[in-house]
C-alpha cells in the first residue's frame, strides 16, 4: 500500500486543495430524507474535506439517518409543551438504544470516536486541565516577562 502524501510538501498541498474543491453531497444511491441533512452537515465538518472517501461518504449516509432517527424517536415522547409523555417514552427505550448503539459503531467505523479524533485518555486530560485553566482566568504569559512574544495592547 502506496504511503499517504505529506500534507506539508508542496503536492500535498495542491491535492489537499484540489479535494477541498469537491462537492461532498450525500451519495445519490442512498437516500437522504430533508430533516436528515443537519445532521449530515455536523457529520461531514468532523473532518477535512479531503480526508473522505466515496466508501466514508456511504457510511456517514447511514450515520446520518441513524442520527436523524434517533431525534425522531426522542421527540416523539415530547409534548408540544416539553413534557415528557411516559408512556411514549418508555415504548421507545429498546429503539433509542439499538440506534444509539448504531450511531456508535457507525462515528467509530469513519474515525469519529473520541480516541481517534483526540488520542488517548491521558492527553486528553491534559490538555483538558489547561484549557480549564485558561479558562479560568489564569493567563500561562503573565508570568512570562521576557517580551519575545507580541501582545495585544488594551487602550
């Protein structure tokens, strides 16, 4: 099996723009309903355009219907009011997990998972940790007092 091009060389870039460029409709041998399309949107901006291929594109089809399905389920047991009308909802539990554990299998089938898109667990907390901190208020360049890094200036 042939190695993937670099993405940093100079061909790398060119194909990477080239597939940019393409159209990444749903496949026109697999039906897609209307209220199916946000969720094929959210699917397909999981990656950059030119990591998909035809076969990705079929399986991020059926994910998105699985997805589309789900929320169908879901608000079926939801009154006009936002009230949860029970008896509904626990007619559809045995649904609502077998495509649950659909859409699973499916994001894990195209690398979607969180493991593939973030590596592992530990990383993860990490960088978590950081971006709590950051967050927080703490600025990780106050202490820095050397002034190689330019700086916004608050007037």
């Amino acid at each position: 099996m042939a190695r993937r091009q670099r993405i940093d060389s100079a061909a790398g870039a060119v194909a990477t723009m080239a597939a940019a460029a393409r159209d990444l409709s749903p496949p026109k041998h697999l039906k897609i309903r209307r209220g199916d399309l946000p969720f094929w949107d959210a699917v397909i901006a999981e990656r950059a355009k030119s990591e998909w291929t035809a076969s990705d594109l079929a399986v991020a089809a059926n994910l998105t219907r699985a997805m589309a399905d789900a929320e169908r389920i879901a608000s079926a047991a939801v009154d006009g009011g936002g009230h949860i009308k029970l008896p509904d909802l626990i007619a559809t539990i045995e649904l609502s997990d077998k495509l649950a554990r659909r859409i699973v299998t499916l994001r894990r089938a195209l690398g979607l998972d969180n493991r593939s898109k973030n590596g592992e667990q530990r990383d993860v907390n990490k960088r978590r940790e950081q971006a709590k901190e950051i967050e927080g208020g703490h600025n990780p360049m106050a202490d820095d007092s050397d002034d190689l890094l330019a700086r916004p200036r608050l007037n």
